[in-house]
C-alpha cells in the first residue's frame, strides 16, 4: 500500500512542481480555500493558540493573523513539493541570505556548528546554504514512516548536497566526524514540544512555562561546537530572507539552559515581528506547566 500511495502521488507532486510560479500561487490559493474554509484543517488548535500566546491582541486582529497564516502555510508546504524541480539558481535568488561573511568566518575558525531553527517563514529552503558553504551540511530530521517518501525528500534534498540524517543517528555521527576531523554544520528546528520521556527543562516560551528541547545544547558542549541560530523573514510571496545570529560560540562557558534561553528568545522575537508565518498548528503548547 505504500507503494501504491507513492506511485499515485508522485505525477502529481511533480506536475505541481513544474508550474509556473504564477500559476503554482494560483493553485495555492485555491488550496487554502479548501483547507481553511471547506476542511477546516486544525482551526480549533490554531485559535487556542493565538488566544493562548497573543492575548494583548483583539479578536479581530487574530482572526486577521490566523487567515495569513494558513495562506503562508499553504504556500509553504507547496514550495517543498516545488523543491523538485526549482534549480538552485533559481532557489538562491529566492531564499537569500544577508549576512554570508559571517558564517564564513565560522568557517575560517576550523571549529563545526549547530545551527538552530525555528518552524517559521521557510525552514525548508534552509537546504540553500548548502551551496554557499565549505562545512559538511547535516539536517537531522524525523524518518518519514513511508520509506518511498522518506527516499525522495532524501533525494530531493540531495541536489543541494544536504546529508540527511535521523535524530536517533544523530550523535554517532557527530562522534565520528569529530574524529576524523570532519568540519560539519548540524542543522535542528527546536522549537516544538518535545517527547514526554525527553524532558529535561522546561521554560517560558511566548509567555507560556512549557517543556523545551535541549539536544542541541547538550551536544554543542559535548562536542564543542559553535551555536548560530538562523533567523528567517518572508519578504515576499516565494522569497525569504535568512540571517544569522550568533548565540554562543564556546556554550561550555554558559550556565546549563542558558543557550537554549538564549535561543528561544530569539525565535520569540520573530513571532512577535510577524506572527502569521509561525507553525500555529503544532500543539505546541499542550503540555504546558501549570
């Protein structure tokens, strides 16, 4: 049966990844109306969502930030089946990236790097730089449960020499490009609730005490790596924005948690800034300390 899902699906990923942009945002449209107003996708959870972080808003105004959003996720999720077929010409015009000496400098320091991101604007395009770096690019992801899908994100995301690895494979392989001396940049998004069983901290994000993520602390001081965070503003419909702040360049000289603060006050600040390209439909917030 996964084949068979695959085998279907697959023409028709690909025919929308060959539109022209003008016509893939007009299909776009077309799928927030179904997904907003006909299907009604996770409103419920978006709504609480808003109501629960943003209160100093009117109704109005977050009515107003739910809609963009699920236009912009619309729009996201589409531009990563667009991935496909964009060349990274075309990728690099489109996801720029404002502060490129600075990462280079990261580079000239001969010392690997954690990137932090976040689910907002476009991480998926993330995979850009890539292209523009001399570090062995490493994004640690979940396994896609259908192992063709799973193999053609892989292979997407292989055109821009991204190395794709589990979460669970994630620390051997820092062992060993640590060994060997193989200067890497590790790429994680952070910011969503993690497991029941890999709680280790919590703190307050978007005003709300909440369970945090603290891998990517745990293993910069581990393997003394340098923390970035990388900071991503839609400046237009099909164009991005990236820059990159750094957070700690030595983290075993910071107090336990205190990158991980560091790090999510970032993300807070560009919420605040334009809080319809955030990823609202996560239950982000549901295991919220009371």
């Amino acid at each position: 049966m996964q084949f068979l899902a695959y085998i279907v699906a697959y023409p028709f990923l690909w025919l929308i990844s060959i539109l022209p942009f003008r016509i893939f945002y007009w299909f776009s449209d077309f799928v927030y109306f179904l997904v907003y107003h006909v299907i009604g996708y996770r409103r419920k959870v978006v709504r609480e969502n808003l109501a629960l972080t943003l209160p100093h808003l009117s109704n109005a105004k977050r009515k107003e930030i739910e809609k963009k959003f699920y236009q912009h996720m619309c729009d996201m999720f589409l531009e990563m089946i667009k991935t496909m077929s964009i060349t990274p010409e075309e990728m690099e015009k489109r996801f720029t990236i404002t502060n490129m000496d600075l990462f280079h400098e990261y580079e000239n320091k001969g010392k690997s790097v954690v990137l932090v991101a976040s689910h907002y604007a476009s991480w998926e395009w993330l995979l850009t730089l890539n292209k523009r770096m001399l570090f062995n690019g490493v994004g640690v992801y979940k396994k896609i449960a259908n192992p063709y899908f799973d193999k053609l994100v892989r292979k997407i995301r292989g055109k821009y020499d991204a190395e794709l690895v589990e979460t669970k494979k994630a620390i051997p392989l820092m062992a060993q490009n640590q060994r060997k001396g193989i200067l890497s940049l590790y790429g994680l998004a952070s910011d969503q609730s993690p497991k029941l069983d890999r709680i280790f901290h919590s703190m307050k994000f978007m005003g709300i005490e909440v369970p945090v993520h603290t891998g990517a602390e745990m293993l910069a001081k581990k393997y003394d790596l340098s923390v970035i965070f990388i900071k991503v503003k839609k400046v237009g419909r099909g164009y991005y924005e990236a820059t990159i702040v750094p957070i700690a360049d030595n983290p075993k000289e910071y107090e336990n948690f205190e990158v991980t603060e560091k790090y999510l006050r970032e993300v807070e600040k560009q919420i605040y800034e334009a809080p319809e390209y955030y990823l609202w439909t996560h239950k982000r917030w549901k295991h919220r300390v009371a």
